[in-house]
C-alpha cells in the first residue's frame, strides 16, 4: 500500500486529487477502478500553542506523573 501526501485542486464546485504515475503503476490501478482513500488531516502544533491552561507546572506535572512509576 502506498503512502503519498497530494494536494486538493478546486474542481467546480468539489475538490479533486491526481495520482501520481509513479504510484498509479506501482499500485496496478486502471482507469473507472474503484479504490479507497484514507483521509488524516495534518494539525500544524505551532498554531494551538497556548491552548490549554494548566493549574500546575509542565514540570509539575511530570514530576507527579514520575511517582507513580515506582
């Protein structure tokens, strides 16, 4: 099974993607074969940095969390 990241294009009033040749090949796909796409949408972290709010430290946290590996 082959892993690629593609970009959307805007195709009337939906969004298409184009299959590389490469993977088109390795993948032995023909043209009106059914297949199916698994969809994972990427969350940039740098843009939800400062979301949560803590009562306690980072390192607080991890400290307590330390005492119960014993």
């Amino acid at each position: 099974m082959a892993k690629i990241e593609i970009i959307t294009r805007k195709w009337g009033n939906s969004l298409g993607i184009t299959l590389p040749k490469d993977i088109v090949d390795e993948e032995h796909l023909q043209e009106n074969q059914r297949v199916v796409i698994e969809i994972k949408k990427v969350i940039d972290l740098r843009k939800i940095k400062g979301i949560g709010k803590f009562s306690k430290s980072a390192q607080k946290i991890k400290d307590e969390m330390r005492k119960g590996w014993d």
